[in-house]
C-alpha cells in the first residue's frame, strides 16, 4: 500500500466516524424511548453502501482501491458492530429483553437485506 492510500483510509475514516456520530445523533434526538435507534439507522445505510460498492467492484465499474478506500475506510468506519452489541447488551442489563432480541433479530435479518439491495442497485447502474 503506497501512503497515498493510507492518507486515504486516515481521512476517508475519519469522515465516516464523524457521519456515524451526526446520523446517531439526529436519529436519537427524534426518536423516543431506549430503543437505539440511531445505531439501526447507520448500521442498516451502511449495509446498502457496502452492497453497492461490492456490486460495483463485482462489475469492474469500482477499482480495487476505490473499492477499499469506500468500503473498508468510509463504510467500516461509519458503521459500529461494537456500539450494536454494546447497546443490546445494555438493553438485556435493564431487563429489556424483547427489544434487545428485536436489536439483534432486526439487525441481522434487515441489515442482509439491505446489503442485497445495495448490491440489486449495483447491478442496475453497471
């Protein structure tokens, strides 16, 4: 990896951490209760870019670096499997087992499906 590219994936990271705390936070600020939301959001949109940029790397129309810098630094960055599992986590503490089941379940099953749509799109733009 030439520093080019890592200078890269230092910004591009950062971008998508500073996106990650905005879409959190303005989520969170609209919706009640403990349910943690903004985290479904991010993760769920982070899904359908990473979807979209395999599809596009799939069809040649995105090129390796490309590829990396959009989906490990931008993508990886901007999604948190670790805040995911942190809230859950919290959830089952404070005895709130149906959402924190529902976190995971809808996570899960949601976040495959929008991967797949993400790739579905990749696939109508090439």
């Amino acid at each position: 990896m030439t520093v080019l590219l890592w200078t890269g994936v230092a910004v591009i990271g950062g971008v998508g951490s500073v996106l990650r705390f905005v879409v959190d936070r303005a989520v969170a600020a609209r919706a009640s209760g403990s349910f943690p939301l903004g985290t479904l959001v991010v993760n769920l949109s982070g899904a359908i870019l990473l979807g979209l940029v395999s599809g596009l790397t799939l069809s040649n129309v995105l090129g390796h670096d490309a590829a990396f810098l959009a989906g490990t630094a931008f993508v990886g960055a901007y999604t948190t499997f670790s805040t995911w599992m942190y809230e859950t986590h919290r959830l089952a503490e404070e005895r709130q087992f149906r959402p924190a089941v529902a976190n995971i379940v809808v996570s899960v099953l949601a976040g495959v499906a929008a991967a797949a749509l993400g790739s579905a799109v990749a696939g109508w733009l090439s």
